[in-house]
C-alpha cells in the first residue's frame, strides 16, 4: 500500500514550502498513487489561484498498518 505526499511551494518565494499529504489512500499499486499526486497537484494550483506550485511528490510504501 502506497501513500501520497506532495510538496508545494510558494511562487514568491520558493523556500516556503507545504506538504499534502492524501486523505483518500492508501493505494495498493504505484500507479494509482501516481495519478492521484497528479489529481493532487492540479488541485493545489485551483484551490491556492498560483500562489503555490507543486514541485515533487512522492509515494511511500507503507509497513505493515502504517498510515
């Protein structure tokens, strides 16, 4: 199982970044988790009108009942 977590950055300025982390996962295959991060980063750019922009995600294997 797979969780998201993008890290989005302020377009001022580029060191004040925020990590979102999925509330809909986890995923049990790499590719879904993928394609929600891109789901995820298209709706950071909505919500937040450009002031932030998603820099890098990542899916993270989950041990055992870790979420």
């Amino acid at each position: 199982m797979f969780k998201v977590i993008v890290l989005a950055c302020a377009f001022a300025d580029p060191s004040v970044c925020w990590e979102f982390i999925d509330t809909r996962g986890p995923y049990p295959r790499r590719d879904q988790c993928t394609a929600r991060s891109y789901e995820m980063g298209n709706a950071i750019l909505e919500m937040e009108r450009g002031e932030l922009r998603p820099q890098s995600f990542k899916c993270v294997l989950l041990k055992g009942q870790e979420l």
